[in-house]
C-alpha cells in the first residue's frame, strides 16, 4: 500500500502526474467539488447575518468521498493538489474537512500546487507543499454565496411577475444587461448619409495608379456628424465636389517618409487567449477551455508518455517566468541574431490583475507546434500552435516598416487638398514566427492577418504633377454598432472588470442555456425574456446590478483573498442592499405575468381590439372579447318567483355581451346574445318559457396572434447560420447525440476512453424543438395543412390548428388488428425503436416489434404474415406468426419472474425466404445507468445562481 495520498480534480490530471510520481504515492481525482450548498434550500444562515454557508457533501458523490476516506485512513500524508486558484482552493478546503476526522493522529494533509504540469513543477511542488490558503477558500466561498443570495432572493420575484423557472445571476445578469443595452442602440440608431471622395491619380508619364482621399476643401476640413473618415454630406455636394476636381491642376505638397516599430504582443492571459482563439480558430469559449484544459492536463507524446504542454490556462497575469524566457531565447536564437533583442521583453500587466499565475505558454519551447502534430487533434493543435507562436514570438523584436504619407493639391476654382499612406514592411521581426516556414518579409507580410499596411506608393517627391484619372464617390450611410459576439462580449467584460477570467466561459453558457440570448450568426441576439427580465432588473434592482458595483465587488474579493477584508463585511453591505430593494421591488415590480396592454391591433374574427399579453412562450396579441368566466345555470323557477333578483345576480356575474340559453336537457331551446339589461330581462323571459333551466354563457373570442416585433427573427438572412456545433467543456471534443434510457442526450465521445471524459448534457425541451415544417398535405378532420414536428419520441406529423384539432397522422398498415379488427400503426419508444401496436390503445393492447404484412398464410394458419430479419443468411423473411421457432426469442428484463410460455394451440412451420437484404444499422450506444458528473474537472459553482 502506498504510503502517500494525492488528490487532483479530473482523471486525465490523475494519470499524468501519477507517472511523475514513484511508488509511494497513489493519486485519486475528486472529479471537481465534493460539497457544495444544498439545491433545494438557500443554505446560508441569514437570522444573524453570519452569512456562514451550510455545505453538503454534492449529490452522487457520497461513494466517491467514503473511498477516499478509506484510502486517506490507510496513508501517512495527504496531499491535496487542485488547480491553483479560488476554486481548486475551495475543493482542497472540503477535501481537508471531509478526511481530516479519518486520517492517522501521526499523519498529516497538506496543500501543492503547480503551475504546470511537469515532472520537474510537480516535483518542486511536494517541496513547497503548504496549509490550506484560508484567505482564497474564504474569497471562493464569498463569491458562492454571494451569487446564492441573488439567486434565491431574486428569482421568486420573476417566478411571480414573469414566468416559473427563470433565475437571476449576479453577473451574468450584468453580462446580459450589456447585450440588451446594445440591441437597444441598434433598435434606436439612425442612419447618416455621408459620400466619401477619392482622387485617382498617377504622377505624370508614370502608369502607377493610387487613390487620395479627400479630407479638405480650402484649408477648411470636411466632415459629416458620428462619421470618422473625411466625407460630404449629400449627392448633390459630391457631384460639385467631383465637378471641380475634375477640372484642377494635381500636384505633391508634401512627402514625409519615417520608420514605424510594430512591437510583439504579451503571452496570452485568459481572456486575449478566449479573443484570439474566437477571432482566428473560430472556437468558442466554452471550446477554447477546454481544449487548453486538456493540453494543461497532458497528451500522450510517444515514448515520453503523458505531457502537459501548457501552463496553467486560468490567469490574468502577462508575467512570465526567467526559465521560460530563457527557453524562448534559446530557440530565437535559431532564426537569426537580428531576431534576438538585446534583453528579454518586459510587459506590463493590468493594474487590477491577480498575478497569481504566470501568463499562458508552452512548458518546453522545444515541443514545437510541428513536432507533435501527430501527437494532437486538429483543435489540439491549432490551439497550441496559437499558445505557442504568441510566447515565442513576444520575446522576439518589433517589426519594422518604412511609412510614407504624401500631401497632394488640386488647384482649379477651390483648392482641393487630399491624402494617401502607405508602408512595406522593411523587417519582419516577431511576425516571422507566426509561420516557422516562411523564408522571406514577403511571407512575412502575408501571414500577418491584423497589418494596418496602406497601399504600395510610387515614388514621389515635393512639386511633382500628377495626373487625375478620375473622381471616385460613392453613397455611404453610417451602420449601427455591431452586436457582441464571444469575443467582444469577452473584452468588453474585461475592459470592465465585470467576472474574472475563469468565469467568462460560464458567463456566456448561462445565459444561453436560460435562454435569454440566442446566437445567430455567431452573434448575440437577446431573446424576449432575456429583454424582459434585463428591464425588470436593471429598474427594480438598480444597485445591485449596476456595472459599477458589480466591479467594486470583484475588486473586494481580491482584497479578501489578500487579507484585507473580511468577508462577513462585505456580505453584510451587500445583503443591505439587496434587502432594501426587495422590499421596493415586490411592491413596485410590474407584474408583467398578468398584463393586459391595449394596442390598435384589430381582431380578425370579430373586430374588436386587441390586447397584449404573456404567455408561456412571451408576448401575444388576444381578443379583448376574451373572457375566462365560466357559463352559469340559473333555475327557471327562481326567475318567474323574482325577476328582478335574478337580472340583478346576472348583470354582477357577467359583462355584456352575453349569451342567454334555453336549456332542455342538453339540447338548446332558445339562444339569444344580448348587451342591455332590457334585451336581458327579455331573453330570460324567453328561455324560461321554451327551457327547463337557463344557461348564462358569456360571449368569448379565442382569436390570439404571435407577437413577432419583441422576438429575434431567427428566419431572418443573418438568422440562417448554420446550427452551431457543441464542444465538450472538459476536452475540447465536439459532443456527439446518444440516446440513453431518459431520452437522447449530447455525451463527450470520449465518455468510454481512458481516462474517462464523462461530458453529458440532457437535451431539454427548448432544445429539441423546431420550428413546425409545412407538408402540403391538409388535414382530413379540419381541412387546415398538416406539419412535421419534432416530439419526445422523434419527428411526427399534426394538425397546424392544433391544440383545436388533435389530428395525428400516423403510417397505418393494411393489416386490421388480430384482437379487436382495428386498425395497426407504426410507432416508437423512448428509445426510439420501431414498434407495430393498435389505434384503439389503452382499449386493445395489441402490439408486435415486427411488421405485419398483409399476406395470409399459405398453409391456412393465418390471415397475416410477419416479416423477420434471419441473421444467419442475411435476408428478411416472411414467416407465420404461429411459427415458434423462426420469431425471434424475447429476452426477459431484468429481475422479473419468469412466466411460463403460454401455449398456442396451433403450430405452424411457414417460413419464406424474401429477396431483401437486412439492413445493416451501427448499434445504439447505451452510456451505463449511472447518472456521470456533467463537469467532471471543474464545475463552476461560483455562477449558478
């Protein structure tokens, strides 16, 4: 038995550094948190604001933490080793509480980290192993609580005025705050016109062409409102502009030559490497992640083994070790001299950033992008060469060019000044590595996607006549600013302090899995609750989900983290606040749940207006004539005792117009819609005579239309982007559909591997729908067209009038039902396979799992034939169904009984071999019973509320 326990938080961690380690360590992995705050309680003690959280051992993990107690119980030391930040110092703290009560009076727990995942960082770690940090548990745990207390102080209020199961988040409420706010500049922007002119010109007796752009007139400098570039503010000044131009004399006023330095980029920090990777791979966050976690955590290497190729992937720091810069030295000095500066490159960091990690890099230089390609995946490898490229190359020096600008004047009856720049690249300097083949500037040039090179110029020198080729302008208008997409939405977050680095990616997931933002064309577009609930809370709560205070409070946890603050004081500031505008917003909310808005909208069945309401699916258009008040029977008696009492019960129950009936039984006597108390007391009259009872039914029109100005246009051109593909967040891989026992389900295609990735995200409603698909067909019952939908058991075909008529189309087969004569059609389990039973279900329980055909058998024992696969020849058969031995055997479940075969009185042998070939399907793969942890590295509690 080993003498040494080690705990990480994922499998794949576990098994690199357990071949670092010798035989005297075993390393286990908690797959993330063991504890966590209970789901169906607040779990955090309010009465006498200790704010003190009540942790629970996680669902599903009870095994799992009783094994390690056991194995803790048999060691002489553990050592706790999650990832170096608040979070892993959270899981170390629950570790330590859990197995501290179970380890030996002589033995001892203490805390490594490890920046990388090397032999040698790891080795220098169990060197350095300290106590648990209490300060980062203490900011980790705030940070949990925090988000808690807005979660389930919040949430009930929507839960009342909007719609059951929406959530608010502390930050990601401010996350989305910013995407609304931005579709709310784009709804209100006004376009501007403006008409840039350029001049092509060409120096004389020369055939190199270039344009000018034209940025005065006169001296005077022109310019059109919001608009940066020198333009004119309508045609009709243009064309005199153009006009003028035309007819002037062209020559240089001044030539000004200088050297521009273009300085390489810091290492990546979280949030540029999440940019980049969105920008040039075109990997979103959550992918980004965890492809990095997976080079974090190691890649096999050939005869090498496992090797975690890049350093710690959750950091704000742009600090780099002096080892790793004398790596990269080293391999510059490979390409040249002039490619090595003098002393390293120094960068400064951002003035609120942690610096607790170095920034992103490769661990050995010489592991170069191209050297173990064959090693890596395709996402693996343009994420590392992206990681790689950027360190070396910020130790390299700038690249130089040699810009030009050049002055021209056109001198005619105004004098028309414009302006053209242009540079080339002298010296490639760190461009060169962005792609190790490339041999000249030229390459360089070319690889370099973010230049701000202008156009080639010809030689030109002061008083030089040039020749007007022509007047080029054009009709421009100003384009609103344009939505956030991942990356941005990233950045502008940062440029904010809004989160931290390691919690951007479950930003961004947030608020899509609530479905308060859809993503068109790699966009984001707010939904109509996400519009919703943004205003309600940004009006309601207009402190606490103020950008400002919500940057205060990232800054106020590093000051916990460091020490300086306690964190009681800053949940009890908070918690005042939040009480405060509680109390405001249950009485002052609106209640937008039970809103009746009236509109211009006409109704299309009777004319009268309509209103706008809330429903499950958002907003909708209703009739105003709509009432839920139920129909009412008044007895003909007590009418002709009091006439009056009973006009009088009427007229306080119902609003006109109503319809009045005379009941006879259940057949209609008299009907008659009044909207008077005289026309009232008259129908009465009348139905009492003709009727045995009086039935009052209020008049109600059903008429309801989509509201489709508040939601995104998803059949919109920018809307037809292609489905966006899922990537697992532990690895990086692209998630594959299986269908399990509850249903089908999105799972890690390494689910299986090892290590395992146990990756898995149950497909919920939202996500299965699509929008209804015409057929062309109409419907037999109502005459309305007939539509595929997708339903819990796969595509079907309805009624578009549904839920009024409940037609269902269903494949029938020919063969009437051998129990009752009814009819037999073709259906699917959960599990989605295919199976044959009778329409006249729950009635008649017949039911086959193969098809029948209709055929009768030829040797008189049946009016039907089945059609079963014969796997030893390959060939479908048509066999009785009284034939025993050619059906198929069923397999009893599971720990049921075994029932005795009933016996059939006949037998029969009939068995015809068909000419159709059994087709050959890949076999379902059915994941095990046991329900896996969805985030089996790291699931990021601190956002769930």
């Amino acid at each position: 038995m080993a003498k040494n326990l080690v705990i990480v938080e994922s499998p794949a961690k576990a098994k690199t550094i357990n071949k670092y380690l010798g035989n005297d360590f075993t390393v286990e992995a908690s797959l993330g948190h063991i504890m966590d705050l209970p789901k169906n309680d607040i779990g955090v003690e309010l009465k006498k604001r200790t704010f003190e959280p009540k942790l629970i051992i996680s669902p599903g993990k009870e095994k799992l933490v009783d094994r390690l107690k056991k194995l803790a119980s048999k060691a002489d030391a553990v050592y706790l080793a999650p990832d170096p930040d608040r979070e892993g110092e959270a899981i170390a703290a629950h570790l330590q509480w859990q197995l501290k009560p179970a380890i030996k009076s002589s033995g001892k727990i203490q805390r490594v980290t490890f920046n990388e995942i090397t032999k040698a960082a790891v080795t220098d770690a169990f060197k350095r192993a300290r106590d648990v940090d209490q300060n980062l548990m203490l900011a980790q745990q705030t940070r949990r609580v925090l988000d808690r207390l807005v979660g389930y102080e919040i949430s009930p209020l929507l839960w009342d005025k909007v719609r059951r199961g929406l959530s608010a988040g502390r930050v990601q409420t401010v996350a989305l705050r910013l995407i609304v706010d931005r579709e709310n500049e784009i709804k209100a922007f006004n376009p501007v016109e403006y008409w840039p002119v350029d001049a092509k010109l060409t120096p004389a007796g020369k055939k190199q062409e270039f344009l000018a752009r034209l940025y005065a007139i006169d001296g005077q400098k022109i310019s059109v409102d919001t608009v940066n570039p020198p333009a004119l503010p309508d045609g009709a000044t243009a064309a005199t502009v153009k006009a003028g131009m035309e007819k002037a004399k062209w020559s240089v006023a001044s030539v000004e030559a200088k050297e521009r330095r273009r300085y390489a980029p810091a290492p990546f920090s979280t949030s540029q490497l999440q940019q980049q990777a969105s920008n040039r791979l075109g990997f979103n966050v959550k992918r980004t992640m965890g492809v990095a976690q997976r080079l974090y955590e190691g890649i096999e290497i050939g005869n090498e083994g496992t090797v975690g190729l890049i350093t710690y992937m959750r950091t704000d720091s742009t600090r780099v070790a002096p080892v790793a810069i004398d790596m990269a030295r080293d391999y510059i000095k490979t390409l040249g001299p002039q490619y090595l500066p003098a002393k390293p490159n120094e960068f400064k960091g951002k003035k609120d950033a942690q610096d607790a990690h170095e920034a992103i890099r490769p661990t050995n230089v010489a592991y170069t992008p191209d050297s173990i390609r064959k090693y890596l995946s395709d996402e693996q490898y343009r994420l590392y060469n992206l990681i790689w490229s950027r360190f070396v190359a910020s130790q390299m020096t700038p690249a130089v060019y040699d810009q030009t600008t050049v002055e021209i004047e056109g001198k005619g009856d105004r004098k028309y000044q414009v302006r053209v720049s242009g540079s080339v690249l002298k010296f490639d300097g760190f461009l060169r590595i962005n792609n190790p083949n490339q041999s000249s500037v030229a390459d360089a040039k070319t690889a370099q996607d973010d230049s701000d090179e202008g156009v080639s110029l010809p030689g030109m020198k002061q008083g030089d006549a040039l020749d007007l080729l022509g007047v080029v302008t054009d009709q421009k208008f100003t384009e609103p600013p344009p939505r956030f997409n991942e990356a941005s939405l990233v950045k502008e977050l940062e440029e904010r302090g809004i989160g931290r680095p390691s919690t951007y990616a479950s930003i961004i997931n947030t608020i899509q899995d609530r479905d308060y933002v859809k993503k068109l064309a790699r966009k984001f577009v707010p939904t109509e609750i996400g519009m919703v609930v943004t205003t309600l809370l940004v009006k309601n709560f207009p402190y606490i989900f103020d950008m400002d205070y919500t940057r205060k409070l990232e800054d106020e946890l590093d000051e916990i983290e460091a020490g300086n603050e306690k964190w009681t004081d800053l949940l009890g500031g908070f918690y005042g606040h939040l009480s405060d505008e509680i109390k405001v917003a249950e009485k002052s909310m609106e209640d937008i749940k039970r809103m009746e808005h009236p509109t211009d909208e006409v109704c299309e069945k009777c004319g009268s207006p309509l209103v706008l309401k809330w429903g499950k699916f958002g907003s909708f258009y209703s009739c105003s004539n709509f009432t839920k008040t139920k129909p009412k029977t008044i007895a003909v008696s007590a009418f002709k005792k009091d006439a009056k009492a009973v006009a009088k019960r009427v007229t306080d129950a119902f609003t006109y117009p109503i319809t009045v009936k005379g009941m006879v039984d259940d057949a209609e006597a008299s009907s008659e819609e009044v909207h008077n108390d005289k026309e009232l007391l008259a129908a009465l009259k009348v139905a009492s005579t003709r009727g045995k009872s009086i039935l009052i039914d209020p008049v109600s029109c059903d008429f309801t239309k989509e509201n489709f100005a508040d939601k995104p246009d998803l059949a919109a051109m920018e809307a037809g982007d292609t489905e966006e593909e899922e990537f697992c967040e532990n690895c990086g891989k692209q998630m594959v559909l299986k269908n399990g026992p509850w249903g089908p389900f999105m799972s890690c295609p390494d689910y299986s591997a090892d290590p395992p990735c146990k990756t898995v995200r149950r497909l919920n409603q939202k996500v299965q729908q699509k929008p209804p698909e015409p057929t062309g067909e109409l419907c037999p019952q109502c005459g309305m067209e007939l539509v595929k939908r997708q339903g819990a058991y796969g595509e079907f075909t309805s009624c578009s009038g549904y839920p009024k008529c409940k037609y269902v189309k269903q494949v029938l087969l020919d063969v009437p039902c051998p129990k009752c004569g009814g009819a037999i059609a073709e259906r699917k389990s959960k599990m989605g396979n295919v199976f044959y039973g009778c329409t006249n279900y729950p009635k008649c329980d017949f039911s086959s799992n193969q098809k029948l055909i209709a055929k009768p058998c030829p040797k008189g024992n049946s009016s039907y034939l089945i059609e079963v696969p014969n796997k030893q020849d390959g060939y479908i058969h048509e066999v009785c169904p009284h034939n025993h031995d050619a059906l198929p055997k069923r397999r009893p479940k599971k720990g049921a009984k075994v029932e005795e075969p009933v016996e059939d009185p006949i037998t029969c042998d009939y068995d015809h071999k068909t000419n159709r070939k059994i087709e050959s399907k890949p076999p379902v793969e059915i994941p095990t019973l046991q329900r896996p942890d969805p985030n089996a590295t790291r699931p990021i509690v601190e956002s769930v509320a």
